[in-house]
C-alpha cells in the first residue's frame, strides 16, 4: 500500500487530501490516471471504502445468537414496525432508517421505458449477463473474493440464477418500489457483500493493503456499470433494439438498484455516458485478470448449460462450445485471450447471431411447430426460464469464509 501525491490530479484530489493506494493497483493507477486523473483516484479511493451502515450492522449483529440476527434482519426489510425490532441493535434502526429514505432523484415512472425494453427482449439480455457482463465483471480483482469463498464453484447454478432472477425483478412494474421484489432482492445483496466483508476480516485470507477492501465500492460500482451501459451495449450487440428513452429507463432502474445494494453516491454513475466512462477508466485501475479471473470466467461458461438444465453430456459441451464462441466476440479477443478461452475465430459471430434471432423469431410466431432446439435456442430460451425457478426470497447470510463450511444460504 502506497500513498499517492495528491498535487498532480485535480477536482477529486481537493477532496481529498491524502490517497492511500492498494499495492496491486499502484501500476494500474498509472495508467488509468493518465487517461482520466480525477475520474481513476476517485476510483482508487473507493477500493478502500466499503458500506459503513450495513458493516457497522453486521458487527453488532454478531453479538447476538444467529437465530435472533436472522430475524432482525427479515424484519427491518419485511415489517420495520415490528415491535420485536425493539430489541435489535442500533445498527439494524441506522439501516432501516437509510433503507426508508428514497433520494429526490428516485423516478419511478421513469423505469416504465427500460422495464418495456427489457421485456420486449429479455432473452438477448440474459444472454448478454452470461456471455458478456458477468465474465467481465470477474476480469477485476472482485473475483478474489468469489474465488476465495467458493461460492460459485460450490453453488454456481444456484448463484447464477440468483443473478437472472434479480434482474427479472427488478425489471417488473413494481419491482423496484420499497419492500417490492426487486427493492428486496437488490437490498439482499448489499447484506451479503456486508456479511462476506465481516467473514475476510475476521480471517486471515484477504489482503487489504495489497487489493483494498474486500467487495469495494469501487468493485461494485464498476460491477453496476456492467450490468446496466455494458448489458445494454451487448444487447445491441446481439440484436436487441432500444431508443433513448428505453435506455435511460433501463439505466435508472439500475441506477437505484445499485443505491440499495449500498454502492455510495460518490461513484454511482448518474447516467448511461457517465457508466461508460466508469466502466472505462474503472478497467483500466483494475489490475490485469489473474488466475482466479480465468478460474471463474471459465466455469461461469461451463456452467451455463447445466443453467439451462441440460443434462446428456454432448448437448453441454456443444452449448458451451457455442457460449465461449459468442462472449468471445462480446468481450474481444485481448480480454478472452487473458481469460485463455479456447482459441476460436469471431469474425461474423455477432451478424449471424442476430440472423438467427430474426429467424427464429419468425419461425416461433409463424410456424411454431418447425421452430427446432439448437445451442442458439438452449443459449436463449432455457436460461430464461432456468431464471424463474427460485421463487422464495431467503435473507440467512453465510457464516463462513467457505461456502462449502457455511450453513445453506
């Protein structure tokens, strides 16, 4: 960990005045800053911010036997007025409290564009969480702490439904407004980043000088720009269509999602041009992928057809065949090489994808019967419905570093 001088930025480094940099971003942050100094040390002092309500939450939650943390938790996201929150700590009452403030920016009626976007095609948007956001999201140093714990090796399909199915919700009328599925889902997660933080820091597996603090503001803001600016720059790249309105629809619902996960304000994008520029200038502080990177992304394709719950052997490795051959041409060869993909030319992957989507689109709506499975369809459809399979929203945290020790979650 280093100390960066503060002189040679300007606009963040009046605010701050001192920026501690994590070793393994020391060479990153070189050249990230020379890209965009004031949007990369913003970047880089948030890998040393996490959630200080929720973590402060978490510890006093601690002290108290699981069975009572577990029901103070359902209840300050189930029922607030429950009388036996009386007795809960004065972190779980901070929590609530943050949770019931919406902020002025909050539009509901905005989300409307981008809800009718994403059901208008939502099968090209699940296949661009899959095949291009998640991957991407596990190039940066967040995978650390996937990898650490297991959680996707020990539970992948599991874990990748719980992704489909947030994003579902969230993209329903209705989802987002307090105490809806969304509102509950997305505030789920913030409590398991929180959990997760409290498990590395009371172990001896996680690095803060050298990679920041586990689970970051910065790793999750970046994460958001993914899921929102890069999702819909993958959906276009699959065929998928939207105007403006629909875009900026989509971005704030995200955007709010993103608030009640917990990422800070100070480096939640505000729009889609603003989640690029993160997206970019956050890459680029972000050490190059390491081994864990290749472990996850690797099994995140592998396990893409046991998602679609495809079980005969040759149907998987075809469909992961085709999966690796697609989030190759999404990503580019530089970022799937560092991943080391399989070796695979892409040149008129994308175009004859979106033929196919036209295709058999046609076919679906004109001559059903006709309308065949292929790795297209199994990529398309299946993990559309894979998505819908868990239906009960649990808030029982992990209590281990391991998943493999920890109690179900």
């Amino acid at each position: 960990m280093v100390q960066d001088d503060p002189s040679a930025d300007s606009g963040a480094a009046d605010r701050v005045t001192s920026l501690v940099v994590p070793s393994d971003y020391v060479e990153s942050y070189e050249r990230a800053r020379r890209v965009d100094p004031e949007r990369a040390r913003n970047y880089i002092v948030h890998t040393m911010i996490a959630d200080p309500v929720c973590d402060e939450m978490m510890v006093q939650l601690g002290e108290v036997p699981l069975r009572d943390a577990d029901r103070f938790i359902r209840a300050a996201i189930e029922n607030p007025d429950d009388p036996s929150l009386d007795d809960a700590p004065a972190g779980v009452h901070a929590f609530i409290e943050e949770l019931e403030t919406v902020p002025d920016w909050v539009d509901y009626d905005e989300f409307a564009d981008g809800i009718r976007a994403f059901h208008r095609d939502s099968s090209a948007c699940l296949a661009a969480m899959l095949g291009g956001v998640l991957v991407e999201g596990f190039s940066t140093t967040i995978a650390k702490s996937f990898f650490i714990t297991g959680r996707l090796r020990d539970q992948g399909v599991r874990r990748l439904r719980q992704n489909n199915r947030h994003m579902i919700e969230i993209l329903l009328p209705g989802g987002l407004e307090t105490r809806g599925d969304g509102w509950r889902l997305s505030v789920r997660i913030r409590l398991v980043h929180a959990k997760v933080r409290q498990l590395f820091n009371d172990s001896d597996e996680w690095d803060s000088a050298a990679q920041g603090v586990p689970l970051s503001a910065a790793q999750v803001g970046y994460a958001l720009t993914s899921f929102s600016a890069r999702m819909l720059q993958h959906m276009k790249g699959l065929g998928a269509s939207y105007d403006d309105t629909e875009r900026d629809g989509f971005m704030a619902v995200w955007r709010y999602s993103g608030y009640l996960m917990g990422i800070p304000e100070t480096i939640l994008y505000h729009d889609y041009d603003d989640a690029l520029e993160l997206f970019r200038v956050g890459g680029l502080c972000e050490p190059d992928p390491g081994m864990e990177s290749v472990v996850l992304a690797n099994s995140l394709v592998n396990s893409a057809p046991v998602v679609a719950g495809i079980t005969e052997p040759a149907a998987r490795r075809k469909l992961a065949k085709y999966v690796f051959l697609v989030s190759r041409a999404m990503i580019g060869n530089p970022m799937a090489d560092n991943l080391q993909y399989p070796p695979n030319h892409t040149f008129g992957v994308l175009p004859w994808f979106r033929f196919q989507r036209r295709y058999h689109q046609f076919l679906k709506k004109r001559f059903p019967k006709l309308s065949r499975e292929s790795s297209f369809t199994a990529f398309n459809t299946l993990l559309e419905v894979s998505a819908l399979q868990e239906l009960d929203i649990d808030y029982k945290l992990p209590d281990h570093i391991h998943s493999e020790e920890s109690r179900w979650w």
